[in-house]
C-alpha cells in the first residue's frame, strides 16, 4: 500500500495574548504531536467536539498555517508550498460553510476558472471544455455559471465548492465538517456524490466532522480527537461499536439514537479542560468515570493491537479484540 | 448598478444634491467654452462693481476683475484639486490599508504605527507643515491635502480587510495557486471597493474646504490664478465695505460641500450592504396582522395552547412568501411537541408567530388564530402580549451568545427577567436568580451568577437561557433548535435537563429540531413540516417506527444513524419549493417517487390514515398498499 499523508509528530501551538516585550501570556497547544498514516483511496474520519483542534489539524495538512513541531509527507515527498501552483495540484480543502467560501463579488465561471488557469495553465477554450466536464461530474448545470454565488442554496453552493476542488485536480482532498451546514435531505446527496466521486477519480479522503453518525457512514477509519491529541483510532465499523477509549464510549453514547431513553451519559456538572491551563496527565482523567491513579501522573500514549490504538491506561474491553 | 442609483434617488436629499452637483460640474466643465471675459484681467477703475451690474453679472473684486468669471474658473480649479487630492488620498491611503491588513502581523503593526503618528498631528498643523517644506503652490496644497488624509483611508481600509483576509475565500484562492498580488487585486480589492468609495463619497467636501483653507491662507494658488479659497482670501479686505466679493465665492463653497455631503450620505446608505437589508429599519413591537377574517375559537378545550389554521407571510418587494400556510397544532398541558422540517420550512416562523415575535415589516400574519387562557393572542393588544411573553410562554433560541446580553451579567440578566413581570425588590430577583441557576445543575450558582456571558462555555450559557425561560414559572416554554450549537455530550446533558424539568414542573414544551434522534428521545408528538404546512402528526413512537407520509419515511431514511456502518444513503433528490412559488397539489410531489397525476392539483387537505391526520392521498401505511406488501 501507498501512502497518501505520513504524519510524523506534527503539533501546532498558538501563542495567546502576544507582548511587545517579554514572554507572551500563554500557548495554546491546538494539536498535540500527532503521527498518523492515510494510505490511498481511504477515507480518514475524524471525530471530535468543538475546541478539540480539528479544524487546526486540517489547515496544517493544507499549509494554511505552519506546525510548529513535525513533519507533513504527501505523496512520499515533504510538504512544500512555496510554489501554490505546484502545491494546489496534489492536496485541496473543501470548507465547513459553502457561501462563505466562495467570493461573493465573482461569478461562478470566475470561480472555476482560477484554480484550472493558475494550477493547470489552461487556455480559454480548454478551460470552457473541463469545466463542463466537471459540472455533469457534480451535476450542476451549466447555466449556473454565469451567476453569482448568493443566487445558490447551501447544497448547490457546496457542489460549487467541490467542482472547483475537483478543478484542481488534487488527489487528496480535505473535507472539513463538508455537510454540516447543510439541511439532512440535501446533506444525504452530497455525502452520495462525495463516495461516488472518490470511487470515480480514487481520490483520499481526510472527511472531518462532529457528526458520529455522518464519519461512521463514509469513513474507512476513524480517529477521535479530544484536546488536540487523538485518543483512538480504528475501523469506522468498530470504533463507535466497540470503544476502547472512555471518551469513545462517551460520544457514542451520547448521539441521539432513536429508540434509546434519554439519560445524560455523564455527570451534569462536567466542564471541559482550560486550553490555557492544560491539566497534568490525561486531559479526559477529570470526566473519566475509569480514571486511576496513573492517569494524574501520565499522558497516555496510543497503543493497542494494532487494528485499534487508544490512548488510555484502563481502556475499555474491545468486544472484537479482546 | 441600476438598483445602487434607484435606492440613491429614493433618498430625496441625496437626490437633490446629485443634481446640484452635476449642474456644477457640467458648469465647470464647460467654463473654458462660455463667453466669460478673461478673468485675471485687471481694471482698477472697475473696481467693487455691485452685483447686476451691466456687463458685470456678479459684479468686480478690489482689482476690477470680473466675478462671474473668476468664479467660474475658481470652482474649475477649486473642484479639479478636492478631486484629484480624493482620488490620490484614497488610492495611497487603501493600498497601504489593505497590505497592512492583509499580511498583518509584524507589518500591520508598523505600518499602522506610523500611521498612527501622522494622525497625531492636528490636520491643518501637518498640512501647513507640508506646505512649508514644499513652498506655497497650488500642486503642494494638493499634495499636503492629500497626505493628511491618507491616514483616515489607512485605517479605515485596514480594518475591512483584517475581516474579509480571515474569511474562507481568501484560503480557496490561495488553494487554487493564486500568489499575494493576484489574491489581493483579484480577491481582497473587489470586496473593499465600496467602502472605499463610500469613505471618498464622505471625505471629497471636507477635502475641498481643506484646499480652500490652504488657498485662503495664501499657501495654495498663487495670484492671479483664481480658486474658491483664495477668493475668498483676498476679498476679506473689503469684507465690511464690499460683502459681495465674498459673499460670492463663500456661497459656492457652501453649496458645494452641502452637495457632495447629501450626496455622498445618499451614496453610502445605497452602498452599505447592512442599509440595503432593511437592518437598520427597527421591526415594530409585534407582528402585524391582517386578517380577512377572525375565526371562531376552537373547540378543544383540554389544550393549554390550540392553533388554528395560522398562516404568515412575508412580503419583500412584489414577492409573497407563504412561510406558514395554515398550521394547526394543540398542546396539552404537560406535553412536550415536537416539530421537525428542514430549514425554509415554517418551523421556526410558526413558533413565532405564536407571540407575534416575527419582525414585521416584512412578516405579516394573515389569518388563523392561537387561542392561550381563552385569548387569541393574533391580533391581541401589544399590553396583553407583552405581559405573557417570558411569564406564560418563554423561548429558548439556538444560539445563546446571541440572545445574552454580553454587557450584562447573567445574574443581572436573570433578575431583570423577573422584575419585567413581577415587582420584587433587586435583591430578592438576585436571590431567584441563583436559585433558577441552581435548577438547571449549574455548580456554583452564587458566584456564576456574577460571569458575563463571554465567560461560560456554550452548554452554560445555554442552561442560563432555560434558567431565563423558566423564571417566572411559564405554562409553556417554546424552544428553538436550543441544542444545535452544542456539542453531542453536552446536548445530552441539554436535553436531560429539559426532560426533567418539565416533568418536575409539568411544563408544556414546544421543541424544533431537524434531529429525529433528539424528537424520539424528548417529545411525545410530533409535527413534520414541509413547505409551510404540516404533512404529518402523530405519536411519536407510532410516526418514527411507521411514517405515513412519504416525505416523513424518505427523511427518516435519508439521516445516518450511528452503528449503521459504512452505507450509502438515500438521498431526497432535488430541493424543497420555494415558499414564493410553492406549486399546486401537494408541495413534495417534485421530489416524491409515489406521485400521480391527482397529486398535483387542488389542495389536498390533513386526512386521517391509521389514526393520524397524514397531507398524503397515497399515504405509506394505508391499509391498501398493506395488503398488496
């Protein structure tokens, strides 16, 4: 198997309240060090809550903002953007809220047309041809171009965003929380289009979302993420169904399901960690109905068989790896 | 572009000073082809000639020059350099405020500094300053004009930009291979283009007095040239003995400047994306209501809450939006009603409406009723509204950073909700207050009560909006989406709490969601909306397990439910009508594959199918398709 992404220990941290002189007032770690692998052709999901760094972790992996420690691998080769020409043909981004992503001041056909003139050099009538391509690929029809993109709904407006991602031609793509502006009808069709597509042009997918539900149905692997560091990792079929890592077993639980009674699966009085005053140890100990004494001296690393790594020193059974 | 000059000319001033201003300029323009006699032409003997003079329309300054004339060229000039310093001012000012915005850090900081410096300085003082190094000229006034006012562009550019840098857009564009320049000029620009043209609509008047007050000083023209400024300079001699020579050039500087101002407002509020919405046109204290008819109470007496046929719409421009087209609903004391649609589909306008909260213009309710304590609360006095709105029937919006006040504290907050219905001392407000806090589980309710919104996390500030729903004990409490923003375990938590509160206090809740996890798990109906009507209602237990509507089954299916593995889902195709433009027949029958010819005519009317009022003539569950199943 190939690689598409190879993370090694890549962590981002901001520095908060930034003085003239002397020390800044705190760092906020976003992401913790983090090694992961995405071969080609799968789809990563990655779960977690608000504040828990997925967003920082997909604009590192697109070199909108620089790791302060590690190393990003695409393609066997070190990120590398100082070209945005060369760089934008191997890995794209397509963003949370479909309007806010798309200029308000051009029209669609503009829209499309940056990414083939400036990534792909494209003459005009070569550019006419691909875009046409493209838009019975996503089925937009072609009249649309000549708009602007207020015209569109959120749904139509997110297959605009991901034609023009398609224009770049980029075999890795970043979805970041793709479908979570959009209503559960139209949600539901640009998932559809979002497997077909891959299957179409093989492309990998990093698809990040809040959704357990959403991340389980498209994801190849899951990996859960709780103040900026992952906790577990696994099979999409597993991780939800069978959680090793308490936090794991938490969200799951706490997904409205049809046809489960309601109960708060954790205490009412819980609050989640300070960023700038991260605790010592594992971040989850104080929620932790498992948590033991280790859990206040050390942070736990990942580790497990290696079909599912938790990040836990008193993970939970797995029913399948037991 | 032709919308911009429509809503500029609904504005009567802008209007006028658009006319005057063009009348000036066609003027000045066409000064060197007008049979005026040369104005830098001296005649002692013809000196202080009144006005109405013969062959002196406007009469002669102290060297017996033509007036008229002098004017004339004097606007040319005077208006040729205020434009010209605006143009210059506005391009060096926002190039500067767009590079420092848009690279920001390090250079924004000393860019902005120096900028900073230069708006230190009195403007007159900098200005003469300037004109003191380069030596008096009319081209130096231009340039220290000009100067002075970079700084105001600077700023005001700078700051557009550091909000439209951060936006999405601005990352696609560098994703497509766009480099600094080409994302500047090609994305940055077009979207701060307004307002710079507002802040130069604004500026221009101020510009050209500040050239006619270097000129006056005799720092700007040089004699015998002739400007508005220097005019006026000159004549303040004969100001007592002779008014008219500055009379003249005095009142075209006033008529000017007032032009561009009216103008130039005109311009900025047809420009400014938040005027054009209609935001700043305040909504009036309740919904209006236009009613061709007012319906007879409803018979059903056991419900707390009963609405009847309910109908709101919007009127934008020519447009009728049917937002809510006819709804019934009946709440029982106690119960908990879910409402569940996509967006656009009424929910959240039907809640609304119940306490006439829909921003009118352009809502207006045009029919039905929402009988409460034997009242109908459509068309009832603002009074009467006002005193059962947060008392008996509270909301909970979605967004609770938006509906707290972020200046006040929330306990504050809390007894102000009180002591809007109740007349109680402060301190015993401040008293319920941490006793709602501690109701709805929050830890340290005494000092928490002392935060400002800003200081809790969303699940918080959440519960400080139920403890708000709940402070004055309401019979029904109305809440909108209140856990969509939340995070899933602290929705759980949200709805855990919701749960028990109403079975604590037998309150009746009203819940809208898009979520069928959350309606199976808090309410025990349950209304699917789809298009401004109600197509189903019923149990629901009996409606999730068995929908009877397509659109109810096909939206059930469409949403991924956890432990279901990798899948592929069934998509709704196609998109809900337009509420504008909502077809005959059945609303879905677009999007639904059981639709037949009879679907797409008539109204079809809530009919019952196994026990449920379902707006389907072929619904799932009929007993028919069971028996062929």
């Amino acid at each position: 198997m190939t690689l598409a992404l190879r993370l090694d220990n890549l962590s981002k941290s901001f520095v908060v309240g930034k003085r003239l002189f002397g020390a800044p007032k705190g760092i906020v770690r976003a992401v913790h060090p983090v090694t992961l692998d995405v071969e080609k052709g799968e789809t990563l999901g990655i779960v977690g809550e608000s504040g828990c760094g997925k967003s920082t972790f997909a604009r590192l992996l697109v070199g909108l903002i620089e790791p302060t420690t590690g190393s990003i691998e695409i393609d066997g080769q070190p990120l590398n953007n100082a070209d945005p020409a060369a760089f934008g043909k191997k890995i794209q981004y397509v963003f949370q809220d479909p309007v806010s992503s798309i200029n308000p001041r051009k029209t669609i056909r503009q829209i499309m047309v940056a990414p083939l003139k400036h990534l792909h050099g494209m003459d005009s009538a070569a550019r006419t041809q691909r875009i046409s391509e493209i838009f019975a690929t996503v089925s937009l029809r072609e009249e649309f171009l000549d708009r602007y993109p207020h015209e569109f709904s959120g749904g139509q407006a997110q297959r605009i965003g991901i034609a023009r991602v398609l224009a770049a031609e980029a075999e890795i793509l970043i979805l970041d929380e793709p479908v979570s502006a959009l209503d559960v009808s139209v949600q539901a069709q640009v998932l559809n289009l979002l497997a077909d597509l891959k299957n179409k042009l093989n492309l990998t997918y990093l698809f990040i979302s809040h959704d357990l539900a959403v991340v389980e149905a498209v994801s190849d692997r899951i990996a859960v993420l709780y103040f900026g560091s992952v906790v577990e990792i696994g099979r999409a079929d597993d991780v939800f169904r069978a959680p090793r890592h308490p936090y794991t077993k938490l969200l799951a639980d706490s997904a409205p399901v049809v046809g489960r009674p309601l109960t708060a699966p954790e205490g009412k009085e819980t609050e989640l960690p300070d960023p700038l005053n991260p605790p010592a140890g594992c971040a989850f100990r104080a929620r932790c109905p498992r948590a033991i004494d280790r859990c206040i001296k050390e942070v736990p690393d990942l580790n497990g068989d290696n079909v599912q790594l938790a990040a836990c020193f008193n993970p939970l059974d797995s029913l399948v790896h037991a | 572009m032709r919308s911009f000059f429509k809503l500029l000319f609904r504005n009567r001033l802008a209007a006028a000073g658009a006319v005057v201003m063009a009348v000036v300029a066609l003027l000045a323009l066409a000064t060197p082809f007008l049979p005026l006699q040369d104005p830098d032409i001296t005649k002692t003997a013809d000196r202080f000639i009144r006005p109405f003079s013969e062959g002196h329309l406007l009469g002669t300054d102290h060297l017996g020059r033509d007036l008229l004339s002098r004017l004339m060229w004097g606007t040319r000039l005077s208006l040729a350099v205020g434009f010209a310093a605006a143009i210059a001012a506005a391009f060096i000012g926002s190039a500067i405020g767009i590079v420092a915005g848009y690279f920001g850090g390090r250079s924004d900081n000393i860019i902005m500094r120096i900028v900073d410096m230069l708006m230190a300085f009195p403007y007159i003082l900098l200005a003469l300053a300037i004109v003191a190094a380069l030596g008096p000229g009319l081209m130096n006034a231009l340039i220290a004009v000009a100067a002075v006012n970079v700084p105001f562009f600077a700023r005001n550019i700078r700051g557009i930009t550091v909000g439209i840098v951060h936006k999405e857009f601005i990352d696609a564009a560098k994703l497509a291979g766009l480099g600094h320049a080409k994302t500047i000029l090609s994305e940055v620009l077009p979207n701060v283009m307004p307002v710079i043209i507002i802040a130069m609509s604004t500026t221009i008047g101020w510009m050209i007095l500040e050239t006619a007050g270097l000129s006056f000083l005799g720092l700007g023209s040089q004699p015998p040239q002739a400007d508005l400024g220097s005019m006026l300079g000159e004549a303040r001699s004969a100001l007592i003995g002779n008014p008219h020579t500055s009379l003249v050039p005095g009142f075209m500087i006033l008529v000017i400047v007032m032009a561009i101002n009216l103008l130039g407002d005109g311009v900025r509020d047809a420009l400014d994306p938040r005027l054009k919405s209609g935001a700043l046109s305040r909504p009036m204290a309740a919904t209006l209501v236009d009613r061709n008819r007012v319906p007879a109470p409803s018979a059903n007496t056991n419900a707390i809450l009963s609405i009847n046929n309910l109908q709101t719409q919007f009127h934008v421009k020519d447009r009728v939006y049917k937002a809510v087209g006819g709804i019934d609903l009946d709440i029982n004391p106690g119960e908990c009603l879910g409402i569940i649609g996509e967006s656009g589909s009424g929910k959240s306008v039907t809640a609304l409406s119940i306490m006439g909260l829909v921003a009118s213009p352009p809502g207006i309710i045009t029919g039905g009723s929402v009988m409460y304590d034997r009242k109908d609360l459509v068309g009832a006095p603002y009074k009467t509204l006002r005193s059962y709105r947060g008392d008996k029937i509270a909301y909970i919006f979605q967004d609770p950073l938006a509906t707290l006040h972020p200046l006040y504290k929330v306990g504050d907050q809390l007894a102000e909700a009180i002591r809007c219905h109740h007349d109680v001392p402060k301190s015993e407000a401040w008293a319920s207050a941490v006793h709602l806090l501690k109701s709805v589980r929050i830890p340290n309710a005494e000092s928490r009560a002392e935060s400002f919104p800003h200081e809790l996390s969303g699940g918080m500030r959440q519960r400080i909006s139920i403890a708000m729903a709940l402070a004055n004990d309401p019979d029904i409490i109305i809440a909108d989406e209140p856990t969509t923003a939340l995070d899933v375990t602290v929705q759980a938590q949200i709805l855990a709490l919701l749960n028990d509160l109403r079975r604590e206090r037998g309150l009746a809740i009203i819940f809208i969601t898009h979520d069928f996890g959350v309606v199976a798990q808090l309410c025990d109906r349950v209304a699917v909306m789809y298009a401004g009507r109600i197509v189903e209602t019923g149990e629901t237990g009996n409606v999730l397990a068995d929908p009877a509507h397509p659109y109810t089954k096909r939206l059930i299916a469409c949403v991924p439910e956890l432990g279901g593995g990798r899948r592929k889902l069934a998509a709704i195709p196609g998109l809900p009508p337009a509420v504008d433009k909502l077809p005959d027949g059945c609303a879905f029958a677009d999007r639904c594959d059981k639709r037949r010819a009879e679907c797409r005519s008539g109204d079809i009317q809530l009919r019952l199918s196994l026990g449920r009022p379902v707006r389907c003539l072929y619904p799932e569950n009929a007993p028919a398709v069971r028996k062929s199943a």
